[in-house]
C-alpha cells in the first residue's frame, strides 16, 4: 500500500527552481543576442552616415577651394580690368592726364610685386599684381564714362 514518491513529488521546488532559471537564462539570452544584433545593425548604419559625412565634407572643402581660386584669380582680373577702363576713361577726355596714367601703372607695378613679395613660391607671375585703386579716383575718373572691356590675349596685344 505504500508506494515510493516519485521525482517529482519528492524534488518538485528544485526542479520548479531549475526550469525558473533555466528558462530565465534563455530569455536572458535570447535578449542579449537581439541586442547584438541591434547594436551589430547600428554599427554599419553609422558607418555608412560617417563615410557619407566623409563625402559630403570632401565636396564640401572641394567647393570652399574652388570658390576661394576663383575669388583668387577673379580679383586681380577684376582690379586690371578697373584699371583699364580707368586709363581708358583718361585717354579718351578731351585732356588727358599723363602724370593720372602714370600713377595708375605704378599702382600696378606696385602692387605685383608686393604680390610677388607674398607669395615668393610663384615662379610665373600668373596674375599681375593684386590692384587697388582709391575710391576718389575711381569716382573721379568713372564719372560719367561708359563701361569699356577690355581682354587680353595671349600674345598681350590689347583687343575690344
């Protein structure tokens, strides 16, 4: 009439505790992994935001350089081009200035080799001078004028 216990009825609370942490284990796990997972995915998105960032900074320097060698190569032209047109103006009154030409060509001169004097690693003086010419004169001499361009070709021979 009496029978044995068996396992479970004799060890029910451990094997109960046992499964508990075994299965609390798993999802422990489990949670781990997805989280690897998550963070595995985050990862190669902010790679991918870096190499673009990467990008965007490169074309974005690319442009800061291209605008300051235009700004670099416009503003001498800009300066002779001021110059001519005010010689020009000179030339073409009724009685020119010679001592007003000579000083706009000494501004010139002046100011190339103050460029030369900054810049000594150009070899070729690419961009004659950076020139400057004082409000009163370029108010004084524009007055009234109209605008005439000059270009320069490559042999320097002055052509409208």
């Amino acid at each position: 009439m009496f029978r044995e216990p068996t396992v479970w009825e004799r060890y029910w609370w451990q094997i109960a505790s046992i499964v508990t942490v075994l299965l609390i284990q798993a999802g422990l796990i489990s949670v781990l992994l997805r989280e690897h997972r998550r963070r595995q995915l985050a990862e190669v998105q902010l790679q991918h935001r870096m190499t673009e960032l990467a990008r965007v900074i490169r074309f974005s320097t690319a442009g800061e350089l291209t605008t300051s060698i235009a700004h670099e190569i416009n503003q001498p032209l800009g300066s002779i081009l001021t110059n001519a047109e005010t010689a020009d103006a000179i030339l073409q009154s009724s009685s020119p200035d010679i001592a007003e030409l000579k000083d706009i060509v000494k501004d010139i001169l002046r100011d190339d080799r103050a460029r030369q004097r900054s810049h000594p690693e150009d070899e070729e003086p690419a961009n004659k001078g950076t020139l400057r010419i004082e409000k009163s004169r370029l108010q004084r001499c524009s007055a009234g004028k109209p605008s005439n361009f000059f270009r320069l070709s490559p042999s320097h021979e002055r052509s409208n």
